[in-house]
C-alpha cells in the first residue's frame, strides 16, 4: 500500500535530530493527538473563549499573570514586541509595523546573542539597538543605550549565558528601573521545570515553542504579566477578528492564525508535561 506521503511524490525519511524544522517538526504523542483530534470532531467554539480558558489553565500551571496559544514561538515573539510598542494604544495597534510616528520603536539586543531568529523582534515594526561586543555585554553597557526611543529590552534565553553577559535577571532589573519591557525567546527552555517556570514568570512576555513539550509543531505559548500579554492577544488574530467587529483600528497579527485542535493541543500537552 502507498503511504500518504508518496501518494505526493515525497519520500520519508529517519529522523535522527529531534523536533527539528527542516526534518517536518515534532510529532504529538498519541494521548495528544486524540486530544486533538476529539477538539476537531466535537463541534464549534467561540474562538476567543477557547484561547482565553485554555490560556487560564496554562498561565496557572507556569505561574504566570496571563497566557495564550500562537502559532509558534517567532509568533509570539513578535506579538510580545508589539504590545511592548504599541501597549494598550489602539491606533499605534493599527499602525504597525509602520513605527515612524512612535516615540519609542527601539529594543535594546545584546550583540553577542546574535542568532537565527532575532528577527523575530523586528516583525511588528521594532528596530533592534545592538549594545555590547561579540564576546558579552555588561549591564552598564546595557543601561547606556537605554535612551528616549527604547521600549524595551529583546533577550535570547538559551540557559547557557555565562558571567560576561548581562543575565535575564539584571535585564529585569534594568527594565523595571527604565520602565521599559522585557521581551524573551525562551524557546526551548521548557526542562527542569523550575527552569520553565522561572523564566515564564520574569518577562513582560516570554514565548516557548510548544513543539519542545508534545505539542504540534506549529505552535507556541505567549505568557507573561497580563497588561502586555493582553496587548499581544489583542493583537493576535483572534483579537484583529474582535476588534474588527467593534469597528476599532486592526492589529497586524492576522496572519498568526491557530486552529482549535492546536489550541486543545498546546493545553493538553503542558499537562501532560508537568505530569511526566
């Protein structure tokens, strides 16, 4: 019998990497699935109702003020940033990505944490101030390109940072003195738990790739402190859907579309994460 992937012409393969992109992401295991599955054959949900109680269960289990599913972590890095420019401004909302008018569009990046997916920050219309050397960046470094136009700090949390880099910890501390936000890609910090949980709760908005937990591998969790989460997901695209309606100016985040059974997924997943 042909399987479905050479029915199209594609050849399937070992995957000896994990949940990586190029090799088509991760696969959930079977208790998700069926939940998943019984989400997609159960009928109809308002939509917003599902992400906000989902979101209850998930910013409970991590300790946080507030959270929600995306599609994906990049997703939810770029909806942090957002609500980081934006906040609770309905017209700068329908402004982006188009900054030019802001008082504040900058982000604060340590040079030396360069990699693949800083552009993530960029997509709602933010311009990234690299501070610091290749080789690290102390907090006084930090704390001078902290000017006017900044609007917070972008932070790549990978758990590998040593001494010579300005730690999440001291960007909290930085942002809370400036009154600037702390926008994090925590990606893949979902093992030990307390490493979960820690770095959920220190962000303004932390995004995790759901992928990392079981999950399907298009999905995310935007989490933090609930004033700038809450501008996130009105930026979202359930959040430009409602706004529409109420003839209010549109967020950008239309394209950052979920399902329900993804939505199911991500919650099931994180119990199921925090029950191994």
């Amino acid at each position: 019998m042909t399987g479905i992937y050479e029915q199209f012409g594609v050849t399937p393969g070992i995957n000896a990497r994990g949940n990586q992109t190029l090799l088509g992401g991760s696969t959930p295991p079977q208790e998700i699935q069926e939940a998943m599955d019984e989400a997609m054959n159960s009928g109809y949900v308002v939509f917003e109702d599902l992400l906000r109680k989902t979101g209850e269960f998930i910013a409970e289990t991590l300790g946080t003020e507030s959270a929600f599913v995306t599609s994906g972590a990049a997703a939810a890095i770029s909806l942090g940033s957002a609500a980081a420019l934006a906040g609770n401004d309905r017209d700068k909302m329908g402004k982006l990505p188009d900054t030019s008018s802001f008082d504040r569009n900058e982000l604060v990046f340590q040079k030396g944490q360069d990699y693949t997916y800083k552009r993530c920050f960029t997509l709602a219309g933010a311009k990234l101030k690299e501070v610091g050397r290749e080789d690290g960046c102390t907090v006084e470094e930090m704390e001078a390109a902290i000017g006017p136009k900044t609007a917070g700090i972008a932070f790549y949390e990978n758990g590998l940072w040593g001494d010579e880099w300005v730690s999440i910890e001291q960007a909290r501390a930085l942002a809370d003195k400036h009154d600037i936000r702390l926008i994090v890609d925590a990606a893949g910090q979902i093992y030990p738990l307390d490493q979960f949980t820690k770095v959920a709760q220190i962000g303004d908005v932390v995004a995790f790739g759901a992928k990392y937990i079981g999950s399907p591998h298009s999905t995310g969790i935007c989490t933090g402190r609930a004033e700038w989460v809450e501008s996130a997901f009105q930026q979202n695209f359930i959040g430009v859907e409602v706004a529409g309606m109420k003839g209010l100016p549109r967020g950008y985040g239309r394209p950052y579309k979920t399902d329900r059974g993804e939505v199911i997924g991500v919650a099931a997943a994180l119990k199921r994460w925090f029950s191994i």
